[in-house]
C-alpha cells in the first residue's frame, strides 16, 4: 500500500513540475510583451 501512495506521490510531482510546464511552453501560445488582453483587441 505504501508503495502505491509513495508511487502516486512521485509520479504527480514529477508531471507537475517537469512534464506540464514543458509541454504548455512546447503547445502554449505564449508570446513575450503580449498579454491575453491585447489579443483580444487585435
């Protein structure tokens, strides 16, 4: 049982920390100096 958890634990902080932010930076739509609002108005 306390490998499961221990396993869970690891595996959740390993795709919130690494796995996530690579792949919002890889598909994300970010831009530097443009904020969500100014591609609204465009």
């Amino acid at each position: 049982m306390a490998i499961v958890i221990l396993g869970g634990l690891l595996s959740s902080t390993v795709l919130s920390l690494f796995v996530l932010p690579t792949l919002a930076l890889r598909f994300g739509r970010f831009a530097p100096g443009v904020s969500r609002d100014d591609e609204e108005v465009r």
